[in-house]
C-alpha cells in the first residue's frame, strides 16, 4: 500500500510519528510534515521528527513547501491519505479546497481521485466553524476520525492509550494490527 501521512501542527503531533513508526514494513511512507508540526512536536515533545523518521526504510519525506513532489499529482498512484493530527488550519482549507502546500495539495489529489482519506482533527471545544468543516468533508465521503480515547480495552498507561487510538485509525485504513484489545 502507498500511504501519504501528513502530520500538520495540531497538539499530539506525536501520535503522527508513532503512527509511521508502527506501520508494517510492506506500507510505502509518504510523508509530509507541516512548518508547525515541526514546531508543536519541539514544544511538546523536544522530538526532531525528521530524525526519528530517518530510521523507517520504505518512507519519504517531505517538507509542506515541496509542492513539486509526486504525491502533488493524480498521475502519482497512492492508494490512501490520513492526515494525523490536522489543525483546525489544514481542515478549513481542505473543506474549502484551499492547496497552498503540498498537505492540503496532496489532500485536494486524493479527493479529486476518490482515494480513501482519514482526517484526525484535534481541537478541543470544537467551534461551530470547526464542526461545519468536519460535516461538510464527512458529507463528501472523508473519514473524520479524531483522537478520542475509549476506555473499553482497559489501557493503564498513556502509551496504551495512544496504541489504542492508532490501532482505530489502522483500522480505517485496513491495515492489520495488535495495538489495543478488541471488544469480544
Ligand atoms: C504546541 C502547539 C499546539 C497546538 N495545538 C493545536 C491544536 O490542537 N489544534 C489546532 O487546530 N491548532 C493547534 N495549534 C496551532 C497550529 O499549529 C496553527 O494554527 C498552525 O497555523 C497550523 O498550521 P498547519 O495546519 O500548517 O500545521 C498548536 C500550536 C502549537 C505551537
């Protein structure tokens, strides 16, 4: 499978490069990380993302500004998109077909070729502005799937939980996982 992954400034910016991280190795990587993504990730995490990412083979990396990269363009086959987490920024311009840079490029791609995309949008309380873009994507058939923590599958640790929220978001984009405990 060929997966663009764009990791934009939203807080949990994290949980966007774990979610690289325990891809299955076979999962092709395309990676895009926004200007504030970078930053957030500094702030929260004191991580350097591009670094961490050095490691996974089958991933390329991209900065937002590429716009000449090949996942700009149609003709380029990848099979699915998920943006983990995205700002309120990056989803006002995708409900509004905005493609400033190679994030809500690639975006403006996907939907124009009626490829699968997931959206993690991660804000807290949603404005009225906020929840009019998640329906409207939703409307047109975009997964909006934020980071929301259930507590069905036990998790004990912060790190449970955020497996738990990655297997969910493996789980829309039909790629086999062990992450959380299933509801039997
Ligand atoms: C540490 C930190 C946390 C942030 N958390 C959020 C957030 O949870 N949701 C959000 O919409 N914006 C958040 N922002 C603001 C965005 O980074 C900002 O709106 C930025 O313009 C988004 O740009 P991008 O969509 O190109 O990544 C945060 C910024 C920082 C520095």
């Amino acid at each position: 499978m060929k997966l663009v992954v764009a990791i934009t400034g939203a807080s949990g910016a994290k949980l966007g490069l774990k979610f690289i991280q325990y891809l299955p190795k076979e999962v092709e990587a395309f990676v895009v990380i926004s200007k504030s993504a970078i930053k957030a990730l500094k702030l929260e995490e004191n991580i350097d993302i591009k670094k961490e990412l050095k490691q996974r083979e089958n991933t390329h990396i991209f900065k937002e500004t590429q716009i000449e990269a090949p996942i700009a363009s149609g003709s380029f086959k990848t099979d699915k998109m998920i943006i983990i987490p995205c700002s309120q920024n990056t989803l006002a311009k995708c409900a509004v077909g905005i493609s400033d840079n190679l994030i809500t490029r690639a975006f403006t791609v996907m939907h124009k070729e009626k490829r699968e995309v997931v959206i993690a949008c991660r804000e807290m309380p949603l404005s009225t502005i906020a929840l009019e873009n998640m329906l409207k994507l939703s409307k047109v058939g975009v997964i909006i799937a934020p980071p929301v923590i259930g507590y069905y599958s036990k998790q004990q640790t912060l790190e449970q939980m955020e497996n738990f929220l990655i297997g969910k978001w493996y789980d829309l984009l039909k790629i086999d996982h062990d992450l959380y405990e299933r509801w039997k």
